[in-house]
C-alpha cells in the first residue's frame, strides 16, 4: 500500500527519478561547455583561435539552415555535405560489411581456405588505411571512389577479424546437433554458423563504422572536394576556426547516429540476447 | 530384430602433446533390439560417450562397423536422433523453432512447423513455453526441449548422453519418469549413456555394463522390472547390489592387474 504522501508525491512528480538521471547524466557536459563558453570570452586566448560554443553554434546554424550567411560560402549546405560523406561510409561500409563477413566464415569454417587466403590478409593488416592514399588517388582520382575505398580498408578488417572469431568460437555440439537434424553444409553455415556467429560479428560493425567515419573524413581532407572533412580541411585554411569546430561537432553528431544505427539493428536481430542488449552495452 | 549392431569397434584417439595413441573403446560389440531401452553403464572417461558418438557418426570408428537398421552408419543423420549432455540449443531460436528445426532444414514453411512442434511440445510438457528462447528457460525445461527436438524427426534411434547429469536431484527423478513415460507412448529404441546405477536400473530394459578405460563391455543383461520401478524395493536392491558386485569386482582385478 502507498501512503498519502507518496501517493501525492507520484501525481506531481512521476518521473522525479528519471529527470534525476537525466540531470545526472547531461551535468558534467553543461558544465565542461560553460567553462568553456567563460574561459573563450576571459580573453586569455585570442577568440579567433579558441571560438566560444556560442559562436561554434551561429556557425553550425547558418551552416545548416543559412541563417545570416556567417558561413559564407558554406552557408545552408550542412545537409548536402552530410549526404555526401555519409554516402561515402555507406559504400565503403556495405561492401566491407559483406565482403567481410563472407571471408571471414570461409576462412572460419575451412581450414584450407584459411591456410591458402589468411596470411595474405595478416600480411596487409597492419599497412594503416591512411597510408594507401596515394594509391588510392592515383587508381581511382579525386573524387567519392578514393574515399570509398579507404573506408572500405578500414571497415574489412575489424569485420572479417571479429567473424573468423565468431565461427570459431562456436560450441561443436551446435554443429553436431546441425548435422543431427539433416543439415547439408550449406545449412549448417546459414542456418546454424552465422546466426550463432552474430553477437560477434555485430561486435565487428560497430568497431568498423567507427573506423568508416575516421576515414571518410581523412579522405575528404585530401582527395574529395566535398563532405564534411572537406568544409573542415577548407575552413581550416581560411582561418574559420569556429566552422572548424561545427564540422568536429557534425562528424561527432553523424558517427554517433550511424552507431546507434547499428545498435538498434543489433537490438532486433539479438533479441534473444535480452540481457546483454537491453543494457545497451 | 537388431536394431543396432555394434561389431568389433575399436577407436584409437591420438594425444598429439604427448604423441602417443590412446585407446578409449576395445574391441566392443553389442547388439540392441527394437524398442530396447539400453543404459550403457560405466564410469567416466570410459568411452561410453565416445561409442554413443560413434553410432551418432560424430566419430568414426578405428576399426570395426556399425549398423543401425541394416545401414552402415557412416555421418549424422535425421535417422538417429542426438540429445546431448548440455542441451545444445539455438540460443536465437524460440522453444517452437528449436523443435521444429529440422523441419526448416526440410524447407517446410511456418505454418506447416509450428502445427508440427507443437503436438511435442505439449509431450514433453511445455505447453505455454513456445515463445520462449532458451536463455529465458531452466536447464530442465532446455533439456526437455532437446528431448522434443529428436523426437520430432521421429527417428528409429535416439541416442542420449547424460541428459540428466548436470540438473538437480529432483528434477533429475522428474524427467526420469518422463522419459520413461514418453517412451511407452512412442516405442522407439533408446541408448541411453549415464554413470549412475540408480538411473540405468530406473530407466533401461538392458543394461550394458562397461568398464574403466579402455572401454569394454563387462556384460550386458535384460533388465525387465515392473514399472513404475520402485528403487527402495527388495528386486531393485537385488539388481544394483549385482551391478555394484560386476563394478566392484572389475576395479580389484584392475588393482591386482597393476
């Protein structure tokens, strides 16, 4: 039984624990960003080179929606520049996302495939994504393919390296238990390997969609004359340090979207994983 | 009618640490009828598993053959339904789709499943569960629904690997008499692994007695006490004191072998 006061307590105040954490989870980025917002207007530092979050904000608006033109030539063309990289990671993603998960249950499930392809694959492992840009120029030139491209060296590898541990690490007995019931080898990959291999691989994406955005915008810094990390690169060069910080603040925004993407994709196809999921991880 | 013919297996296992072979099953044969209900009795490590395996085709024998229905057993088949010690799931199916798994390998549709599932799902007792995943479930009622699953492919052998040793006492007794329940009710050939006397008197009509590594069989009998067996009574005492006097008798010929 409630008493009277909690009972009037619950009528005015039904979330009063959950404005709490709310309060409690958003306190330390107010404060950070108000320290911030003080220490740019005390003057210790020219405001041209550390722009107040204010500032950063006006930028990221007229870059956004052309408020008042403060963002000069990029005035009202975030969307297009968010489009544009995003495309980019969605490419690069998708086929490292396939191409990886194929591999990586082939090399997985065989020994021979494993033996004949996975050493090549260890031997271009460590070479960093970024070092293969003035190849991928002189391949593919300037523009969205050399971008698609890195995205897609730095997304494979965290797939396929994530699958090969999946299929490895499953239970024999599941397989067994597969090959019990009648399963031709072609089922026991679709029906039993990959599905038991999923927590893992979902692992993988998300690691690589992180490693998408990094490269998305590395290559728009040097190879792409559009997207985010171009309007970062250009601003940098024309001294916009507050249109700087808006396209960080962008590429923040849109990497932490297409995570949550993937979480919620992840939450549905791991349903029967409620515990772990549900948390959030 | 032999149901199974187990001729002659021997099976080798190589220790590649140690580089030496080691012998888990010797020379062992043994023949089950129609709707028997055989407990192979031993202790562990004495290759009890490792000879259900074998007439699973999990493992091949190193020498030697084995026959289930006249076929020369030689991979897994639908033929020979497995239940496995842990009760080895699709975590990411439901308690229905488990069951019915291997009428998604036939390709049969949802529909056509579900109605299929269901009448085993009602035998094995989890009317109600069949939404369920099998992480939301008790190692009893999984095992249940491994029960379910092999008996679905209504195979001529089911072949079970101490389905009950890891659940509790009470539990354990619970789905003893299940089992023994459910196979009255479809008669199908049982091979039934355990190390414990009381559940291969409560369960089989022939107990194959095997001892210590390598795996022999010490000896096999009909074992035909009335059910429902009652395991205070004097015959089922008489029984266990014969099979502890075979165990007994079989670890002072090893000790005097040494």
């Amino acid at each position: 039984m409630q008493t009277a006061s909690e009972r009037l307590r619950a009528a005015f105040f039904p979330n009063l624990r959950w404005v709490l954490t709310k309060i409690e989870r958003i306190a330390v980025p107010l404060l950070l960003v108000a320290v911030w917002e003080a220490f740019s207007r005390s003057g210790a530092l020219p405001q041209a080179l550390l722009p107040p979050p204010s500032a950063v904000l006006h930028a990221l608006g007229d870059w956004m929606f052309g408020i008042d033109g403060s963002a000069q030539d990029y005035s009202g063309t975030w969307l297009r520049n968010a489009l544009a990289s995003t495309m980019r990671v969605a490419a690069g993603f998708a086929i490292a996302a396939a191409l990886g998960i194929v591999l990586g249950t082939a090399i997985g499930w065989s020994r021979a495939i494993e033996a004949t392809v996975e050493p090549t694959l260890q031997m271009l492992r460590p070479i960093p994504p970024v070092s293969w840009i003035p190849l991928a120029i002189i391949w593919f030139g300037i523009a969205d393919r050399p971008a698609i491209f890195l995205v897609f060296l730095g997304a494979f590898f965290p797939v396929l390296m994530n699958t090969i541990h999946g299929v490895k690490a499953i239970d024999r007995n599941l397989i067994r238990a597969g090959a019990m019931m009648g399963a031709s080898e072609r089922q026991l990959l679709t029906d039993i390997v990959v599905p038991a291999a999923l927590p893992s691989i979902f692992a993988g994406l998300r690691i690589a969609v992180g490693s998408a955005w990094m490269l998305t915008v590395t290559a728009e810094m040097v190879a792409v004359k559009s997207g985010v990390g171009y309007v970062l690169w250009d601003s940098y060069y024309f001294l916009r340090y507050d249109m700087v910080i808006a396209a960080m603040v962008s590429i923040g925004l849109l990497g932490f979207l297409s995570d949550y993407g993937i979480k919620l994709l992840m939450a549905r196809v791991l349903r029967w994983q409620r515990t772990t999921v549900r948390r959030g991880a | 009618m032999a149901e199974i013919a187990i001729r002659n297996i021997v099976k080798t296992f190589t220790d590649r640490q140690r580089d030496q072979d080691v012998l888990a099953v010797d020379n062992v044969s043994l023949t089950i009828r129609d709707n028997d209900f055989v407990c192979l009795l031993g202790p562990s490590g004495c290759g009890k598993s490792t000879l259900l395996n074998m007439i699973a085709g999990f493992e091949t024998p190193t020498s030697g053959r084995i026959e289930v229905a006249g076929q020369i057993v030689e991979k897994p088949g639908a033929d020979r339904g497995v239940v496995f010690q842990q009760p080895t799931l699709m975590p990411w199916l439901t308690v229905a789709e488990n069951v019915a798994f291997h009428l998604k390998l036939k390709g049969l549709g949802r529909a056509e499943r579900r109605a299929q599932a269901q009448a085993f799902i009602d035998l094995v007792g989890l009317t109600g569960f069949e939404g369920h995943y099998p992480s939301e479930l008790s190692g009893g009622m999984n095992q249940r629904v491994g029960i379910a699953r092999a008996l679905l492919m209504n195979p001529r052998v089911i072949l079970m690997d101490e389905p009950f040793a890891a659940l509790d006492a009470q539990t354990k007794i619970e789905m003893q008499e299940e089992l023994v329940r459910i196979w009255e009710r479809i008669r199908c050939t049982i091979v039934f692994v355990t190390h414990s006397v009381d559940e291969a008197l409560v369960l089989g009509t022939r107990i194959a007695v095997m001892t210590r590594r390598p795996g022999r069989i010490r000896e096999a009998f009909d074992f035909d006490l009335p059910r429902p067996r009652d395991v205070t009574s004097p015959a089922f005492n008489d029984a266990k004191r014969n099979v502890l006097g075979l165990i007994r008798e079989e670890a002072t010929r090893i000790r005097h072998a040494a």
